[in-house]
C-alpha cells in the first residue's frame, strides 16, 4: 500500500528505503511537495528498473529535496541475494552496477562457451565467495547450473570498459524470429518503455507472432 508506505517513510524520517520498482514509480507519481531531504540510501530491486523510470525517480528525489540518486544492484537467491552494485558515485543511468569485492562477473557466450570481450552481449556467470555451494539435494539441477566454476545466471548481459553491467534479458526468453534471429522480448519492452506515454509494456509470442501490450501513462498523456 504505497499510501501507507508515504505515511510511514514521512512520520520516522527513514534514511534508508528499499522498494520495487512498481513502488518507487508510484511514490515518483506523488505530485505534492512531499519533503525527502532526511533519504540517504534510495534502494530499487527485485525486478528490473527501465532507464526511463530511472530518470524520473531521480528527478523526484531531486526534486523533493533528496540529495542521493536511486540505488540499484544485481544478485539472485544463489548468489546470496547481491553481486552487484550502481550507487553514486559510482553510478551509470541504466547499469546494475560493478561486482562486488571478491566477486568476479563475466559475459559468455551462451552457444560456445567462450569468454566473451567487453561491450559483447552475453550470458552473465558468476565466481566469488557468495556464490552457493549447490541445490539441496539435486545434483543434477547443480551441475546444469555450474561450469568451470563459473556459475550460470541465464542473464543476458554486456559489461562496458568500466565494469558497468547492462542487463538486456533472460536467455531461456528468447524468442526465435522468423528471420532465425534471436529476439529477445526484454529489448523491445525497453525501447517501449523509454516512448513518451507509455507506463509499462510487455512482449509476448503467440501463434508465430509478437505481441505488445502497452499500458499508457495516462498522467502524462
């Protein structure tokens, strides 16, 4: 209840906030002069933040006196929750970050095997010392899961000079085009939801073809 969460968050002062997307999107479409200047550490995870999205939460912020820009990361439950992190300064619009202390992340390509160089799309995978030792009790799901050592996300991601991860999808979401091209439905709902008007979207398949579904952003329409 995002209602209670303002109440909340403006009654203790609270420095430190870590929501989902959908819920900072909703607090960002608070149009009262509501005072953030006691929030230090604005936290989004659990799904993905759209760049677009991300402008505008830090627009808000800004706006509203907050002098810190949303906080974002990478991880998932068999990393021990995070392995990544994108806070200021250290900060890219659209990245999930740089790896952790200890943590080494690379792209690989999910067809050779091969280490893939930076600025390359591939699927992320993961050494380090949070990395799990493997699945309770199912060999079989551990070995899929692991290879050389490296742990196997399904994440699709390019990682620039800098260290920065870009998320670009799931690789088990991709969808083969007419063409024989990979396509993968996280790319296009990006490029979507970075149009004016447009609140949120989703790619699916059905029968051979691509459907979009668009949620307009009626505030703004």
């Amino acid at each position: 209840d995002v209602n209670k969460i303002k109440k909340i968050v403006q009654k203790h002062r609270c420095n430190h906030m870590s929501n989902t997307p959908t819920t900072w999107e909703q607090l960002a479409s608070d149009s009262k002069k509501t005072n953030y200047s006691f929030l230090k550490n604005p936290v989004v995870g659990a799904d993905t933040l759209h760049t677009s999205k991300e402008i505008e939460i830090n627009a808000f912020l800004k706006h509203h006196g907050a002098k810190c820009e949303i906080v974002k990361g990478y991880g998932m439950t068999e990393v021990s929750s995070a392995v990544s992190v994108c806070a200021p300064p250290y900060n890219k619009t659209g990245s999930v970050g740089i790896p952790f202390l200890h943590t080494v992340i690379s792209a690989f390509d999910p067809d050779t095997g091969d280490e893939l160089p930076y600025n390359k799309q591939g699927e992320i995978c993961i050494c380090g010392p949070s990395v799990m030792l493997g699945y309770y009790k199912n060999n079989e799901a551990t070995e899929n899961a692991f290879k050389d050592g490296w742990l196997n996300t399904g994440d699709l991601a390019v990682m620039d000079k800098d260290n920065f991860i870009y998320l670009k999808g799931r690789s088990k979401n991709m969808i083969l085009g007419p063409s024989g091209q990979n396509i993968y439905p996280e790319e296009i709902e990006g490029k979507l939801n970075n149009m004016p008007f447009v609140s949120e979207s989703i790619v699916i398949e059905k029968e051979g073809k691509l459907i979009a579904l668009v949620y307009p952003d009626f505030e703004n329409a």
